[in-house]
C-alpha cells in the first residue's frame, strides 16, 4: 500500500511507500512529458526520508527542471566524471591518494548518488577499519564529490559535511613510534661516509626532506653554489619549497651531482628510484642493509626527517623557519600567506644543527 498527496495537474506527485524496510520511504514522481495519444511519460525523480524533502525536491524541479537521469547515476559514475575532470590537474601524489579513499567505498559503488544519505557515508567510515589520516581523504573525497555533484542536480543535499570523523582521532592502528637519531648513532653513520647509502642518509638528516621528495629531486632542482634544493612537487602547497643545504652535508649532493649517470640526483649501481617502486627498492637494496650494518635495528626512513626536526628545536630555531625547511603548514594565517623568508636565513637555521 501506499499513500499519495495529491498536487496540482501535471506538476509531479509525492508518493509515501509503506514499506518498513525503506530508509526513505517518499517517491516523488513528475511528468516529463506525453505520448502521442495523450497519456503522461511520468518518471522518479528521488526518494526522500521525509514528505517536506520530497516537497522541497519536486518544488526546485518544477521551478527550474533538469534531465533527472543522472538521478540514478551511481557513486561509480559520478567518482569516474569527477575524477576524468579533475586528475589531470592535481599531482600523482594526490590522485593515488583519492584512488586509494575510493577503494575504501566499495559499499557505496552501485548505489545511485541521489540515494546515499548521510547513514551509508558514515557507514564506511565505521566499518573500514582506517586510521584517522585516512579517514580524512576519504572524508575530502566524499565533499568533492558532492560539490561536483549538486550543481549538475545529481543530488540535493551535500552530506558528507555531517560525515563525522572526530571520534577516531585517537585510531591510528599503523602508528609507528618513531624515534630520532642520537648525535652518537649520526656519528657512526659518518664514519661510513664513503658509502652512498650511509651519504643518503646524512643528506635526509640535514635536509628534513621527505623521502619520496628526496628519490625524485632532478638535478636541475639542485642548485648547489646556492645552498638551496627546489622541491617542485609535494603532498601538500606548503610541500613546495626551497630546502637549504648544510654546509656539512654539502659534499654529499655534490657526489651525486658529479654523477653522470641519471638526470635524477640519486643514483646507485647504475639505477635511479625515480619509479613507482623505488622507494621499495631504495629501502630494501640500501636503507635496511646499513641500519643492519650499524646495529640500529628496525629503523624508520622517515626518523631521518623527525631528526632534522629535532636538532632544530633543539637549536632554538625560530619555529616558521622549521616549518619553512620541512614543508609543514604554519599554525597562523599570517605565517602560511604573508611570511616569506629568504633562502639565506634558511640557510643559516640548517647550518645550527
């Protein structure tokens, strides 16, 4: 059984399904048009949790109709429009990131966008079992496609906004503690400086660099007389920057530099990482040997960058030139807009540690 609320002629009508299992019981149907002896082409234009959304839809339709057949458009079909308008404009880094938060909403694939509600997005933040960064790129995922998706009318409502993360801020099951190296450990990592891989690991320590940064840096990027490394391509805008050089690590990047063998500034037996692989290849064939070497244990590349971070701090530099050298985002408007430090400060706030 099912109830109707009668409208006026031919402007749509609101239909309550009496179905008990229905999450939103309100079909609205319109006319969109007649056949040739006369009887109406009548099509659905949504289904709505209460009678005043149903109103609200059929009103705005009538108002200023649309082609509803994106209204069964998938969450498929509006991430692939999405994502064939919007990949090309961002960086690998963030498309991997947005492929990787789609396979998180496998539940979601099939369902028509018009359909979702605010319970099926929540329902994959519940049950994917992700740490709270991921969490928030599938969260961005959900308000970009819902701010592609309302100006096309293939929904009514942005719902990923109630999309709540905040209670898994303390879930991070991949949380490594990480730890920096002791001035002792950076010592013995010196004293086999005539091997790349210990020099790799001095130029992350005195650069802060992030590793994958580090594995793709041109040598076109590298301005060594100087003393400054241009990051061209970064997770986030404050990723792009220019990274001092410390005066003792200067002689590291220029044995690489001096290499003739690769247009990319790391090299080693004759191959680069500049591949999807290679920071695979770098960890396994370089890093886990030399921290082997050294009795350092299970060590995490990126403690290489938390020691820059460490020294600094403890060198008392002024905390927006840290975040400057790293790439992090300041903690004020001011810092992140109007702050423009010069290079050679930069360069004076690496040469403390």
């Amino acid at each position: 059984m099912a109830k109707s609320f009668r409208r006026a002629n031919h402007s749509g009508s609101i239909t309550k399904v009496t179905d008990a299992r229905r999450r939103k019981p309100f079909k609205v149907v319109t006319t969109m048009g007649w056949t040739d002896d006369g009887k109406q082409i009548r099509k659905v234009l949504g289904y709505y949790k209460t009678r005043d959304e149903a109103t609200v839809a059929l009103a705005n339709y009538n108002e200023n109709p649309y082609d509803i057949s994106g209204g069964r458009a998938t969450f498929t079909d509006v991430y692939e429009k999405w994502s064939n308008q919007k990949y090309p404009t961002i960086s690998d880094s963030n498309v991997k990131g947005n492929i990787a938060a789609y396979k998180r909403c496998s539940f979601l694939y099939k369902k028509p966008f018009k359909d979702i509600g605010v319970d099926d997005l929540q329902y994959v933040i519940d049950t994917c079992g992700c740490n709270y960064p991921t969490l928030k790129k599938i969260k961005i995922l959900f308000n970009q496609l819902y701010k592609y998706a309302l100006p096309r009318k293939l929904t009514d409502q942005d719902y990923s906004k109630n999309v709540d993360i905040n209670k898994y801020k303390q879930r991070n099951p991949n949380q490594k503690n990480r730890q920096a190296f002791s001035q002792e450990e950076i010592q013995k990592i010196k004293n086999l400086d005539c091997e790349e891989a210990a020099m790799t690991v001095l130029m992350l320590i005195y650069s802060g660099m992030r590793i994958g940064e580090f594995l793709n840096l041109k040598k076109t990027d590298c301005h060594l007389d100087e003393r400054y490394i241009d990051v061209t391509a970064a997770k986030t805008k404050n990723g792009i920057r220019k990274v001092p050089i410390a005066e003792k690590s200067i002689v590291y990047w220029e044995h690489f530099y001096n290499k003739t063998d690769s247009e990319y500034l790391v090299s080693m037996d004759g191959r680069d990482f500049s591949t999807g692989k290679g920071y695979t290849a770098y960890k396994d064939t370089y890093w886990t040997p030399l921290m082997e070497t050294l009795e350092f244990g299970k060590r995490d590349i990126h403690e290489t960058r938390h020691t820059c971070s460490t020294l600094l701090y403890a060198a008392e530099v002024y905390e927006p030139k840290i975040n400057r050298i790293l790439g992090h985002t300041g903690k004020t408007t001011a810092e992140n807009v109007y702050t423009h430090l010069p290079v050679a400060e930069l360069i004076d706030a690496i040469n403390t540690i």
